[in-house]
C-alpha cells in the first residue's frame, strides 16, 4: 500500500510541475491537434505523427516539451482513425479498422453524432485506463527486471524482434523474422561497441556512427505510406452528421461495463511487444462479440461493438509503453518510434530507466487524454471538414515535413539518402507482404543485442552454455526456441492433432 502511495505521489508532482508550466498547454494543445488529424486522413498514421514530430523535436528542444509533444499526437492519432471509420467506411489507421463495422451502418442511420461521441468517451477512458496500468504495474516489472545481465538482455531483445516478426506478419511468418534480422544486420553497421572497430562502413565516415534513428523511421514508415496513398487519392462521400456529439449520462454510465472490459483487454494486448492497436481492437471486438447479449447485432450497428473496438486501441498506448519503458522493447510501431525519440536523447529505456521520466510520461498521457477528449467533444466538426482535403494535396506538404525533419538530425544531405534507400527497401518489402515494424525493431533493439551478446561470450570465454545457465537467462532461452518451434510445420500440426482429440475427449 506505501508503494501505491508512493508512485501516486511522484506522479502528483510531476503532474502538477507540467500543469503549472504555461508552455505545456501550447505543445499539448498543437499535438493532440496534429495527431487527430493525421488519424483522420486516411493513408497517414499514429507511426508517421510520432514519426515526423521526432524528426523536429526529438533532441531540440527540453526533453518534457518534446514528449508532449510525441505522446500528445499518439494519443491523438489512435483516437481520429475513429473519425473516417465512422463517416466514411475507411479507416484512418489500421487500429480503427474494427471501428468502422458498427461506426459506420451507425452513421447511415443518422447516428453519426452519437457514435462520435460514445467513441470520445470511450477513448479517454480506455486511454486513462492504459495509463493507470503503466502506473502501477511498470514499476513491479522494473523490481524483477533489475536483476538482468547481459545474457538475459541480449536474449530479450532477441525475443522482442522475433515476436515482433511473429505477429505483424501477414501470410507466412518467416516473412517477419527476414525483416527484423535485415534491422538487426543493419544495426551491426558502425563502431563495434566493445572494440571500436568500424564495422561494414566501407571507408563512408558517415557509417562510423551506424544508421540513424530518425532517417531509418522516416524512411521505413514515411515513404511507403506516402507512396501508396497517393496511388489510392480521392475522397469518399462523408455520412451527415445530425445532432449533439456530447454523450448522455446514462447512455455511458450503461455501457461502461463494456468501456471498462475493453480497456483491461487492450491494455493487456498492448503489453505484449511489438503487438500494435489494432491487434487490441480486433480482440477485444471478438471478445465482446462472443460475451455480449449484443453479440448478434456486431457489424450491423451496435454500439457495443463500436465501444469495445475503439476503448481497447486507445487503452493499447498505456500497455505498449510498459515494455517499452521497462524491457526496451517497443510494444507497438508508435511505440517503436517513441523509443527512436528517447534513443537519440540518450535515454535508453530497461531496468536503468530513471523512475522521474516515467512518473512524466504517465502524467503527460494523463493531460493528453483530457486534452484529446475535449477536442473530440467540442471541435469534432473541425476534423470533419479536414477529412474532405484531398490526399493529392495535403500528402506532398507531409512529404516535405518528412525531408525537413530527417534532414533536421544532423547528418546533411546523407540522411535524406539514407531516408529514401530505407524508403525504397521498405516499399519493396509492402510489395512482397513483408512486415516494416520488425525492420525497425531490429534497428532499435540490434545494438543492445551486440553489445550483450558478445559482451556475455567475452566474459566466458566463448562458452555458449552462458546463455542457459542463470535461470532467466535459460527461461528466455526456452521462450526464443520455443517460438521459432511453434512455427514448424510438423509442431503445428502436432499441435492440430492435440486440440482435436482434447475436444474429442470433452
């Protein structure tokens, strides 16, 4: 309870050192604002907000300022992918996919308002709900994660790009592990971090410093999503909307259950690395589906199906921070490009963290829920009127942020080629179906792997044994091998054949 107490006071102060600093409400209010909006254009992303914000305010300006401004447009970005869900039947971004089945039939009935406002609601209060576990439950893994080595860190990094690549990948999941080891070799390019030695520069000085963040993740999630945006242009007919978008009272208090289930849910799913949004949103959609009495009006128009989609992505940003800030391992693309912003601010989040950032962190997502909620409330017809720009204009404008931002970190004219040879690889990997966000999770996660991993070999003389021999460093061992055991076909099928004859037994 004195824990409790403790935390709840740290977070206190750190949340009453940002309200009293005028300066906040100005990044708060501009990033809440730019993240809605690139939410709400269809074909831009939370990734590309965070993204592009990163490039300009990363390293620039006070470390408080810049994660306003990145954590107020994540927050902000989840939450408009609500807005062409409902009104348009498109999507903003891949974590409001589940939003529109029942947001939009909801505005074809002239109850486009209503689900606008029920999705404001449900927002805020899964996004609290998100952070509230951040809170409490990141400092419990912080205490266990303290006793980690070398051998253990270098097997979690392993763990969080294969994961990553597990998941994200849409067909065949050795699809996902070749992107996160291209991250991880591309990691490998610079200074040996134990040695000094430069490694795969080819006489390029450039190189000596490996590959940038910033021009890596402006490549790998700019370009591609830019390119293909184009490609699709147009704009859809927009649903009127018909009466007051503020919720009644009763209406929430009815489906707050609801609210409440989905926002443990995505909080939950959040917390697995490299998981994602909408990852959150679909599993909470099916789980409401198969526990509602509602269950058969799913896709056609129910409320309780738009509120467990759009409550569960929004809580997602709470859980994809713990094992960002606690592990290393970014929980989500968004997240993937935070990590990028604290990297190139040299703060390297794992169980060294300092405990002041994170009571900041909570307490801006905090101010960056209340700010979006009141956004979505009383300015919801701003962002409407944004949705009918056409991509061919605003697209080049973003394209320009993108060039200005990378060409901001440092590196002159050879980060822009950086950024368009990382545009181009990534485009050709959509193309094939490869997943980007293990590319850049192997980017981000490849030099603590290095490090670790050789560091460990040197320390025991080479031995391999190392590396199941403490008793973490063994469990993580078990979890590597058994994912990649998981995937064989034979495993598989094996697997198939249990299932079916446990259910034959029952």
């Amino acid at each position: 309870m004195n824990f409790v107490l403790g935390q709840l006071a740290g977070f206190g102060d750190a949340f009453i050192a940002l309200v009293a600093d005028p300066v906040t409400y100005i990044y708060l209010i501009s990033s809440v604002f730019l993240g809605i909006v690139f939410g709400a254009l269809p074909g831009l992303t939370a990734t590309l907000a965070v993204t592009i914000l990163t490039g300009f305010f990363g390293n620039k300006v006070p470390l408080d300022y810049a994660l306003i401004a990145l954590l107020g447009a994540y927050v902000g970005a989840i939450y408009g992918g609500s807005y062409p869900s409902i009104l348009l039947n498109i999507p903003g971004t891949a974590a409001s996919a589940a939003t529109a089945m029942d947001g939009y039939p909801l505005a074809k009935r002239g109850r486009g308002a209503e689900a606008l406002g029920l999705t404001t609601t449900a927002s805020f209060v899964g996004t609290l709900i998100g952070t509230f576990a951040l809170l409490i439950f990141v400092w419990v893994l912080l205490l266990i994660s303290q006793n980690i080595a070398s051998p253990e860190k270098a097997l979690l990094a392993l763990f969080g790009i294969l994961l990553s690549g597990t998941l994200m990948s849409e067909d065949l999941v050795i699809k996902g592990w070749i992107s996160g080891m291209i991250g991880l070799a591309m990691a490998m390019v610079g200074l040996d971090p134990l040695l000094s030695e430069p490694r795969y520069t080819f006489g390029w000085s450039y190189l000596l410093s490996g590959f940038q963040v910033v021009p890596v993740l402006m490549g790998a999630f700019a370009i591609p999503q830019i390119i293909e945006s184009l490609r699709m242009g147009g704009v859809a007919q927009i649903a009127q909307l018909k009466g007051r978008i503020v919720p009644k009272l009763g209406q929430v208090r009815r489906y707050f259950p609801t609210i409440a289930r989905s926002g443990v849910i995505g909080t939950g799913v959040g917390s697995l690395p490299g998981v994602g949004e909408d990852v959150a949103g679909w599993v909470s959609y099916g789980v409401g589906k198969s526990v509602s009495k509602e269950g058969k009006t799913f896709g056609k128009g129910s409320l309780e199906g738009l509120l467990s989609s759009e409550t569960a992505n929004n809580a997602c940003i709470g859980g994809a921070l713990i094992p960002l800030l606690v592990l290393g391992i970014p929980g989500s693309p968004p997240a993937a490009a935070l990590m990028g912003a604290f990297r190139i601010n040299n703060i390297i989040p794992g169980p060294t963290i300092d405990p002041a950032i994170i009571l900041r962190v909570v307490a801006i997502m905090v101010l960056a829920s209340f700010t979006m909620f009141l956004m979505g409330l009383f300015t919801a017809r701003i962002f409407i009127k944004i949705l009918k720009l056409p991509q061919t204009v605003f697209l080049p404008v973003v394209m320009v942020l993108t060039t200005i931002g990378s060409f901001s970190v440092g590196g002159g004219i050879n980060d822009l080629y950086l950024m368009l040879g990382v545009g181009a690889l990534a485009y050709g990997m959509n193309l094939l179906r490869y997943p980007i966000a293990p590319l850049v999770i192997g980017v981000i996660l490849g030099g603590l792997f290095d490090e670790t991993f050789r560091r460990s070999l040197f320390l025991h003389d080479g031995n391999l044994a190392v590396f199941a021999s403490r008793p973490g460093a063994a469990i993580l061992l078990a979890m590597n091998v058994g994912l990649i055991a998981s995937q064989l076909g034979p495993v598989k099928r094996g697997f198939r054949r249990l299932v079916t004859r446990t259910k034959g037994a029952s």
